[in-house]
C-alpha cells in the first residue's frame, strides 16, 4: 500500500505482531501480579493483626488491667476483631467475651473478604494482664488464594506478647524468631 506524503502508520502485519508479543508478555505477567497481590493481602492483614496484639498488650500495661482481642463473631475470626478492656468507663471490672459486650472499647478491625482467618486451638480471645503476658501462645492462619494455589501465613503471639510470623500452616508449640518478612514466602 503506498502512503502519501506526510501520513505514517502501522500496516496491518506490524499491528498484528505487535499485539502477538504484547500478549505473550500479559500472560506471563499475570501469574506473577496474581502471588504479588495475595502476599500482599496478607502481609496487610497480618500487619493489622500485629498491630491490635501490640495495642491489646499496651493498654493491658497502660491501665494496669487486662485488655482483650476478642472475634467480631463469636469463634469467628473472618469477620474481623476488636481490642476492649475489661473495665467499664469508671474503670469498674465487666465480664468482656464478644465485642459487643460491655467495657471499654478500644479499637474495632474489619478483615478483607479475600483473607480468611482462624484462630488455632480453639482460640477465642487473647487476653493480656496487667503485666503484658497472655497464657498459651494464641496463634492465627490466615490464608488467601492466588489463582489456584493458597497462600498461607501463621501468627504467633508468645507468652510475653512477642509476635511472629511464619510462611505456612500453624506448626504446635511458641515461635520465637522471624525474619519479618514471612508473607513473601507464603504462596509456596
């Protein structure tokens, strides 16, 4: 085809190679966009997690009284979690075992509807003395997909409130050490 002076383009050959290439290039992109943004939805959530173990023992050594992360639904830890102490505003001592009971109300967490979280044994609340110490070493997976494999992230909060994550299911027992930056490695 002859163009006429002053007019450029593509021919339709050069068109067509280019759209080959570009999509040979989307599809082996898009597995590697599909990890990253799972690991990164855990990596928020565990942050968010992290965060609310931190503040619940805070306030407990703040107040000098227990505090609690307690599920939004009771045994449900996918609809999110909320940080409350266990006084009332007077500082008068309240039974606190859901986040709509009584008691001071700290701070509420909503958990993304792609990241689902459990609580290991059973866990129903982490409660933290005084002293910032809890009992039994709670720990939480959360788990999110990236196509067709899961992804999966453990949270451990030790006897002293120390917090750690690992890459992979829950394991028995405390963890001690991290690298801190667990979630690159959870999509196996």
């Amino acid at each position: 085809m002859n163009k006429l002076p002053g007019q450029a383009g593509f021919s339709m050959i050069e068109l067509m190679i280019a759209l080959v290439v570009l999509s040979v290039l989307v599809s082996l992109a898009v597995p590697s966009y599909t990890r990253m943004m799972a690991e990164q939805r855990l990596r928020q959530a565990s942050n968010e997690l992290r965060m609310s173990v931190s503040l619940a023992r805070s306030e407990a050594i703040k107040r000098n009284y227990a505090t609690r992360l307690l599920p939004s639904t009771a045994g449900n830890w996918d609809d999110g979690w909320c940080v409350k102490a266990t006084t009332d505003a007077s500082g008068n001592p309240v039974t606190v075992n859901n986040c709509s009971a009584s008691g001071v109300s700290i701070s509420d967490y909503a958990l993304s509807d792609s990241v689902s979280m459990e609580g290991q044994s059973s866990v129903t609340s982490v409660s933290f003395n005084a002293w910032g110490r809890t009992e039994n070493c709670p720990t939480f997976q959360l788990e999110t997909s990236a196509g067709d494999e899961t992804c999966t992230i453990c949270v451990y909060v030790s006897n002293t409130g120390a917090i750690v994550s690992l890459p992979g299911a829950c394991q028995n027992g405390c963890q001690t050490t991290s690298d801190g930056t667990s979630w690159l490695e959870s999509c196996g």
